[in-house]
C-alpha cells in the first residue's frame, strides 16, 4: 500500500543507524538547493514487487560476477595444475622452466604480496571512479598478464608475471562485494555473495577436469599442454573482461537523476543499459535510498574502520580458512602425486577436481542461512 504522494513517512532514527531520512523536497547529493532535484517521498510497495525488482537485477549482476569470478579464480590456480601436467614426458613446469622447489613456492608466493599491497589502493580507486569500468579493468589486466603466463621460460619471468597478476587482481574480491553494495541492502548481499563465489569451488574442479584435455594437447604446434592451458583461459578472460563493459550497469541514479558528464578520460568508455528503468527503478529507489544519497568517504571514516575491534577476529578467521584453501589449491595435486608416484598427470588432475565439488556443493549453505537470519532495524539493511 502506498503513501499518499504529498506526504512523507517519518523515519524513526535507531540508535547506530544514523540519519536514513534525507530532506522529500532536497536530494543530498545537490549542495545549491536552487539547483536541487527534488527527492520524491517515501512510498510502500508489496514484498513481492519488491522481490521482483531484485531478480532483475539478478539476472544482470551475477552472471557476469560469476563468470568472471571463474575465470579469475582459473588463472590465479592453475599454476598449481601445471606442477603435475605431463610430468611423465617432462612437460611439466618445473621441468620446462628448470624450476628449483624454491623458484616455485617464491612464484607462488609473489602473488599474495603483490595482491596485499595494492588491494586496498585499487579498492579506492574503485569506489571514486566508475565501478563498472574499474571492474572490467582489473578481469582485463588478469586476462592480459595470463595469457602471458605461456610465454615463460624462466624462474625470473614466472615470478615477475606472478607478481603482476597479484598487483592487477588486487580488489577484485572486496570490490565485487562494494560493487553489490550499490544495488542491494546488506541483508541482501550474503546469498548474492555465496552465489557467485561457488565460481572459485567450480573453477578449481574445471581447472583439474580440463587440464586432462590440455595434456592430451601436449606438443601439438610445438607447445606443451600447460601452455595451451595459459593462453586459452587468458585469452577467454580478456573477452569477458571487455564485455563487462556493456554487461555490468553503472551505479543506479535517483528517479529523475541524470548523470554527470563523463571527465575525460572516461569519454571513451561505451555506455551501459541502466539496471533499473520506469517503476522498477522507483521501487528500487525507495527500498534502498542510502545508496543513492550516500555521502563520500574521508580518512577519518577509513581510520574508524581499521580501528573497529570486530574486525580484526574476522580478518584472522579468514585468514585461516583461505590459508587451507589456498594450499589445497596450488598444493593438492603435488599431495595426490607424493601419495601415488605412480599416477599419471591425467590421474592426479581427476582426482584433484572431486575436492572442489564437495566444497562448491556445500559453501552455499552459509551465506543462504545467514542472509535469512539478518535482521533489519534501520529500515534500508543497515
């Protein structure tokens, strides 16, 4: 049931929920009132219309979260495939790059201190320009610096390349998570999160199911099965990552709203479809009116964060469950070979791949059961 369109539903302010109530007659965002765009008043709309509106904007998100999700998680793993690939023939890659058990662990750990280092600067360079451009950019620079990956040949270039890919993934995971933010209540975004990172699970069973495929390609036009490896996942990555840029929407904008002028070196940049458009993004708007009056961040906001002591237990549970999986990934399959000697490399890469199918059928369970246990209090999913 809807208000009546001249009036304005009060909002009650909940002690930690701030101000969610922005002037009906004055949006935020519009610091000249004479030149303000009036803010249309609150209505109610049926769960179900709502609901609506979220699928729609479902069916546009994930699929591209999810697909570049998976050929992300491919390209940073399936270094820890190429150990085992044709190691009977020498094909592997310790063998074709004259590795030391210290050049790869090296290699493999670059990754993780490049990532750290520039996670947090990509994050707010993301969140000043154009989330959707920057997304696309970071699944483009994973592709390119993948593909490259079939070129090496040596320790050197393995570890700088590694580097690199961990210097250009760098926000990806918690961008994608700020991406969600600007369409979806906290509430929200649990199950939406869970969806898309079964793509990790999904992919890591791929990687070891294809890789079969990929020594059966060894030493066809002179170059072994893990290179073909590199550069097909590399070269599909680079594809998708330039179709995000018509895919993924830009930030949604207040009924009324037109967006600024592009500076310009966003001007070349092709313009998306809005996600919302008519009534749906009306409903949207009132559902989730903290996102399109959000205020910028400052330093002392990024101080508040780190300084916030329920953070840090988080931080070192993750810790722990991503060091496991992360050592699963680049580690199982040299575990299933130490095990056997006698597997072949098709034999360990069948028997890594069923690890991640019990994993990916199971990890969604958590974020399904927490989103339904969230409760609401402030009214838009803070």
């Amino acid at each position: 049931m809807a208000h009546d369109p001249g009036t304005v539903r009060p909002q009650p302010q909940l002690e930690g929920c701030g101000d969610i109530s922005p002037s009906p007659n004055i949006n935020p965002k519009d610091k000249d009132p004479e030149h303000a765009v009036p803010a249309p008043p609150i209505e109610d709309y049926p769960l179900s219309r709502i609901e609506q509106v979220y699928r729609r904007l479902d069916a546009r998100i994930l699929p591209a979260f999810w697909t570049l999700y998976f050929l992300a998680s491919a390209i940073r793993s399936n270094i820890g495939i190429a150990q085992t690939m044709n190691r009977s023939d020498a094909h592997d890659l310790a063998s074709v790059l004259h590795l030391s058990p210290r050049d790869t662990s090296t290699a493999l750990a670059l990754f993780y201190v490049s990532y750290v280092l520039f996670d947090l600067p990509s994050n707010l360079a993301m969140s000043a320009l154009s989330p959707r451009a920057w997304m696309a950019r970071i699944v483009i620079a994973v592709g390119v610096v993948g593909t490259c990956f079939a070129a090496v040949e040596q320790a050197w270039s393995l570890k700088l390349l590694r580097f690199l890919l961990g210097m250009v993934t760098a926000g990806m995971w918690p961008g994608m998570a700020y991406y969600l933010t600007l369409f979806y209540p906290p509430s929200r975004t649990g199950k939406r999160i869970g969806m898309y990172y079964t793509a990790a699970q999904v992919s890591a069973a791929v990687v070891g199911l294809v890789s079969a495929g990929f020594q059966k390609m060894d030493g066809v036009r002179g170059i072994v099965g893990f290179r073909w490896m590199f550069l097909v996942y590399g070269v599909v990555t680079i594809a998708v990552g330039v179709s995000l840029l018509w895919w993924l929407p830009e930030r949604p904008l207040a009924p009324g709203e037109k967006r600024e002028e592009r500076r310009w070196w966003l001007r070349w940049l092709p313009r998306s479809p809005e996600a919302l458009r008519g009534e749906d993004a009306v409903v949207h708007y009132h559902d989730l009116r903290r996102v399109y009056h959000a205020r910028r961040w400052t330093l002392r906001d990024l101080e508040l964060v780190l300084m916030d002591w329920r953070l840090w237990p988080l931080v070192l549970m993750y810790f722990g469950v991503v060091g496991v999986g992360i050592g699963t990934q680049l580690y199982g399959n040299v575990i299933i070979s130490a095990i056997n000697p006698n597997f072949t490399g098709i034999e360990i890469s069948l028997l890594f791949a069923p690890i991640w199918m019990v994993r990916a059928f199971f990890f969604p369970l958590s974020p399904f059961s927490s989103s339904s246990l969230v409760t609401n209090p402030c009214g838009d999913g803070w």
